[in-house]
C-alpha cells in the first residue's frame, strides 16, 4: 500500500498480490521486477521473494484505512488476472472493492483473455460499478492491439487502454467502448524511444472517437526533464464518473469487519501460489 503515488493518473497504490512474469514486450524493462529484485533474500522484507508470484492477504483490507476517496491504482507491483491467482482470491479483491466505494479503482492488465473470462463469470454487481475501471496496456501491434477485442467483450462500466510502454505506431484503432485512453513513453535505463508522430496517431483517434485523452509522459532516461506536454499543451482527461461521499466512522467500521472475516478465510497470511490448482 502507498498512500500516494508518482504515477500522474493515480493517488494511490494498492497491492494485494506482489509479483508477475514477463509476458510481451511491454514486460521487458518492467520498474516493478526491478524494484522487486533489489530486495530479494532480505528477511522480514515485503520483497523477501523478490518478484516471485504471491498473494497478500493482510493487505486486503487496505483500502478502508483511508477515509478520503482517492484514485487507487490496483497492484501496481503485480498483475490482478495473473494464471496462478486464484478465482476466489480476484473476486475477494473485488468484493473490496464494492464495499470501499468512496474509492475509485483502476486495475490493469496484460492478461486481457483472463480478465475477460474471470470478471464475467462474477456477479454482475461486482463488475458493474462505475468505481471500478478495468484496463489493457498496450505495447506494439502484435501482442497488445488483440487486448482491445478481449476488453470490449468485458463487463465493465468503464474501460481503458494504457499504450505504455507504446513502442511503435499503431495505425488506425477501434475504440468502440472504450472509455478513457492514457499514452506513455517508456522510462528509466534502455528506455526505448517514443515518437511523437505515434502519440499524435492516438490523440486523434480519440477525437474521432471522442474518447478522453490522458499524456503520461514522453519518458526516457530522465523522466522529469522530458515532461510531458504535447504540441503546446498538457493532456488531462479523464472519464466523467462521479465519486461516492466518504462513509461515516461507524460504516468504515463495519465494513472493516466484513473484511476481516474474508482475510481470514485464507489459510496464512502470505499465501504461496502454485499452479496447476484448477484455476480460471
């Protein structure tokens, strides 16, 4: 948990599992794998497994700790539709998310098959939130335009795409049902170039589309002093959603309770993942 984040289009940061595994591209200079690694070994450390796939009960209940609403970022450190998290497990995360809804979340994935497949098959009431955003990223042409198909067959009430780490030009897209488009360059060392031309491409797609469009950044090596202004201005759009009043003391208080009885109903409190258990 991070009560506040970097990331220009969330306040905060939520994790309840911690680790993934390369997938495409996208994955190749992963922050959260690196980051991860650094503290690999170290006891008594969230990232004593380094990277390694892992669910994080304790942290569930996270989201009641902040009485204010905020944009939460769902693991930012891991992947929510990962192959070896389990059903129930995703949807004990979104019953969280359904019962802290002064919150808005934004999950995203590289699993958009998964993601498809796991969120229509829970109930309806869990999905169907305007608080609760379900995203794709996508890379390049091969491996994330595909992704976009997958969401739209989705059951969300707000879809978006982040094109981060967008690495080449995507030519004309569909973005028919999607809700909210973010674009970013890659950052940090071997960051891969961004070419203006291919961010101009999907600002003008969602013109066309009228969709709302969000400039992350240009990236690089040095994130901050390339900015992120495009053609003269600064991006900020958003989806029009509206936020949920913040609950009483006392709602807090219940709601806390319902929680504890599901982090409970997990056998330790950081629950190894193995595959081959049947998972959808």
């Amino acid at each position: 948990m991070s009560q506040s984040s970097d990331i220009e289009w969330t306040d905060a940061t939520w994790n309840p599992v911690r680790g993934c595994n390369r997938i495409s591209p996208g994955c190749d200079h992963c922050y959260a794998e690196k980051f991860a690694e650094r503290w690999r070994g170290i006891p008594g450390h969230p990232y004593e497994q380094g990277f390694d796939l892992r669910l994080v009960p304790k942290s569930l209940g996270d989201p009641i700790r902040w009485p204010q609403p905020r944009m939460i970022f769902v693991n930012s450190m891991s992947d929510l539709f990962h192959e070896e998290v389990p059903y129930q497990y995703i949807r004990a995360v979104f019953e969280v998310m359904a019962l802290a809804n002064w919150h808005t979340y934004q999950i995203l994935t590289k699993r958009a098959y998964r993601m498809r497949q796991v969120t229509n098959r829970l109930p309806k009431r869990l999905t169907s939130s305007p608080h609760i955003w379900l995203g794709i990223s996508v890379e390049d042409r091969r491996h994330g335009l595909p992704r976009i198909d997958e969401i739209r067959g989705t059951r969300a009430e707000v879809r978006f795409i982040s094109f981060e780490p967008l690495l080449e030009d995507l030519g004309e897209i569909d973005l028919g049902g999607i809700d909210w488009v973010i674009v970013g360059g890659e950052s940090g060392p071997g960051a891969r170039t961004l070419q203006a031309n291919w961010v101009r491409s999907i600002r003008d797609e969602c013109q066309k589309a009228n969709v709302p469009f969000f400039f992350k950044q240009w990236g690089g090596v040095r994130k901050k002093r390339a900015g992120r202004i495009l053609d003269g201005r600064v991006h900020n759009m958003w989806p029009d959603t509206a936020r949920l009043p913040r609950p009483s003391h006392q709602e807090r208080e219940r709601i806390a309770s319902k929680i504890k009885r599901m982090q409970l109903s997990f056998a330790v409190e950081l629950t190894p993942v193995y595959a081959g258990q049947g998972h959808v």
